[in-house]
C-alpha cells in the first residue's frame, strides 16, 4: 500500500475507480461489496493515503445515498451512510466534504446540460418533438388499455379483439 505516487498508487486506482464503477452502477450485494471496500481501504490507507483517491469514493456515495430509490435501497443508503462517516472521521471533515460538494455540484451541472440539451432539441426540431408527443400518447393509450383488459380479465369478463384501427 504505497504513496501517492509509483506504481502502487496506479493501481489503487484502478481498483479504486473500478469499485467505483461497481458501485454506481449495480445494487444489492455488489454495491455492498464496493461500499463494505471503501471502508476497509479508507481504515487501512488512513487520512493521507486515501484523500488523493476521494475523487473515485465520492460519486459512488453520493449515488447511493442521495438519488437511488428501489427495493432494497434502504439497506444500502445505510450503509453508504455509515461509509460516509468513516471516511469523514478518516479524512476530516473539510476533505471529504470538498470531494463529496465538488461531485454534487457536477451532478446537478450534468442534470442541467441535459435539461437545456432537450429543450434545444424541442426548440431545433419541432416536428420531431411533436412526433414525440405522439408516440408518448400512443404509449400511454396502449398501457391504459393493457390495464383495463387485465383488471376485466381478472373479474372474468370475455376477451375482446384488439382493434386494429386504434393502434
């Protein structure tokens, strides 16, 4: 486990972005794993080994602590919590926390570019836009009708004839 600089340190991260990646990307058990390393890394690295690697932490927590919402997210917010403290009490606080704002900040900047992309797109291609509108409301009225057949097939109505007209 070497310094910030040599091979060593290339490694670290590699391994380090490569959790990361792991982390962000998948749930469950995989990401628990990935959080479960950063913590053990972060105790056994200690302050100065692991602040030049906070840059590959910090996106991956604030993925799971902040913007995942599905089955099972409880769990890992949790723990992603708890992650968080340990490398604060690891790093310090004003460390951490840069890191931590600096990937919220580039979050929020990526969310906006794609907010303002679309809407120049819209702006550019009003006909596609349209269209758009179109096969979103095509989508909706199929998934409504999809709705009504399975709540009559299930009081044990007859099946009707898909109409070909509508579609």
């Amino acid at each position: 486990v070497g310094g910030a600089g040599g091979a060593g340190f290339k490694v670290q991260r590699w391994i380090f972005t490569r959790m990361s990646h792991v982390a962000r990307r998948s749930g469950g058990r995989r990401r628990a794993s990935a959080l479960r390393f950063f913590a053990a890394m972060g105790v056994k690295l200690g302050g100065d080994g692991l602040q030049p690697l906070l840059g590959c932490v910090a996106p991956a927590l604030y993925r799971a602590i902040e913007t995942d919402e599905g089955l099972g997210s409880e769990a890992c917010k949790q723990l992603a919590q708890e992650t968080t403290e340990l490398l604060q009490e690891v790093v310090g606080y004003e460390a951490f926390y840069a890191a931590y704002n600096k990937c919220r900040a580039h979050q929020a900047q990526r969310r906006e570019q794609r907010k303002s992309e679309k809407a120049l797109a819209k702006l550019l291609d009003p006909q596609g836009a349209a269209a758009g509108r179109m096969q979103k409301q095509q989508k909706k009225k199929r998934a409504h009708k999809r709705k009504v057949a399975a709540f009559q097939e299930g009081r044990g109505a007859k099946k009707q004839r898909p109409d070909e007209d509508d579609e």
